[in-house]
C-alpha cells in the first residue's frame, strides 16, 4: 500500500507543479456542456422530452473522467523512455502494486477535472441536489479508476509517446457517439448497438447517467441499464484491463 501511494502521489505533483496542463484540463469540457448542451435543448428538447443539458453533462462527466485517465497513463510511456520504469521494477514489491499506483495516480489527476464540472453544473442550473452529487463521486472514482486501466491496455505495447497520442484518438473518438455521450442511443441500429456493447466508455457515461437520474422520470429515456449491471460490467472490464495490461506492460519490460 506505501508503495502504491507513493507512486500515485508522484503523479499527483506533477499535475500541481503544471499550472498550464491544470487551465487545459478544464477548458474543453465547459466547451462541450455550454456550447453544444444548449444548442441541443434548443434544437431537440421539447421534441426529445428530457433536459438535454443535463443529458450533455452527464455524458461530458463520464467521458471526460474515462478519456482524462486513459491518456494520463501515457506517462508510462515517458517513464519507460526516461528508464525510471525500469528503476522502479527493480524494486522488491509486486508489478502489480507499481502499475496499480500508476492507476490511483491517473485517478487522482482526473478526478478534479470531475470537480471543476460538477461545479459549473450550477453555472448551467442543472439541477443536482446533495444525494446526486454524492453518487456522482462515488462513480466519477470507478469511471476513472476504467479509463485507467483501458489506457494501460492500450499502451502496454507500444513503444512511444507520438504512438500514444496517435492511437488513443482513433480509439477513444469514436467512442464519444458509440457511448451516447451527446445523443441518446435507443433505437440504434443492430450493428451499431453491438459496436456500442463492446466500448467501455458506454459504461462509464452510463454509470454517470445512473448517479444522476436517481429517482428522476426521464431515467428510462436516457439510462441505458441499472447501476447494478453498469457496476458489474465495469468491474469485470477493469479487472480484465488491469490484469491483461500489466502482464503485457512488464512482459515488454523485460524484454528491453
């Protein structure tokens, strides 16, 4: 446990010690809620029949916590390259404690990105009372500690930093619409809907959806599946990513 605290608590500082990439973390998600939430009431709400804005932030909050702690374990990259990886494994404690203190670290990082949004929530008048905001947290954390163990899958075999930040796009676009993060996804056609089963940002952004709809009518016209299942799903999901990816992650280490 000290040593996966520690790891996490580096990564931790280095996001404070970065005022630049802390103002540039916050600045796309209040883009996508203002501008594209209220286009969508205006466009679509009264035929949709449920608050888009609030549709759009929750969708922005689980994507935004997924796709933040993805690409924030392209650090692992930058560590293997600087050799600090290496000098870490040598160390007398589990892989799987240094690649899950990289996990926790990437979450801590996300996780205030999650803070700065359920704060302009009230900027926006969504409304979202004590017991949301609780449960909001409560899966703003599972949603983070997903996106970081999928991003430790993705990279666990790839060699460089400009690798990373081309493959994470072409993976995690796509995701945006197969996740219902701005569009519903009821009435999907069959081979869109099984594309959709298969990403897990649908769970993350379902989850998210899950925390807040609770006890609201419009959560059969917007939730997808019941806390229970997301909950299940993205259990089974981190366990398989994090298992697979620090076999594939160390396995390449030692190769080098």
């Amino acid at each position: 446990m000290n040593a996966i605290l520690t790891i996490a608590q580096r990564d931790l500082n280095k996001l404070l010690r970065d005022p630049v990439r802390l103002l540039s973390t916050f600045i796309f998600p209040f883009i996508f809620m203002a501008a594209l939430g209220t286009t969508m009431q205006a466009s679509l709400g009264s035929r949709a029949g449920f608050d888009f804005i609030a549709f759009v932030f929750t969708g922005v909050y689980g994507q935004t916590l997924f796709q933040s702690a993805a690409m924030g374990l392209i650090s692992l990259i930058e560590d293997r390259q600087n050799d600090f990886s290496q000098e870490i494994f040598v160390a007398p404690i589990s892989r799987f404690s240094i690649v899950l203190g990289k996990i926790v670290g990437e979450t801590l990082v996300a996780l205030p990105q999650g803070l700065a949004i359920l704060a302009f929530a009230f900027v926006l008048r969504v409304p979202l009372g004590l017991p949301q905001l609780g449960a909001m947290l409560a899966a703003g954390l599972v949603i983070c500690l997903l996106g970081a163990a999928f991003g430790l899958l993705v990279l666990s075999n790839l060699s460089s930093q400009r690798a990373a930040q081309q493959v994470f796009p072409f993976i995690l676009l796509p995701q945006f619409f197969l996740a219902g993060v701005f569009t519903p996804l009821q009435g999907l056609p069959w081979y869109l809907d099984i594309l959709s089963r298969l990403s897990p940002m649908r769970y993350a952004v379902d989850l998210a959806r899950n925390a807040f709809y609770i006890g609201n009518a419009d959560a059969p016209l917007v939730v997808l599946e019941s806390a229970t299942m997301n909950l299940a799903i993205t259990g089974a999901l981190f366990a398989v990513c994090f298992t697979v990816g620090t076999v594939l992650f160390v396995r390449a280490e030692r190769n080098r």
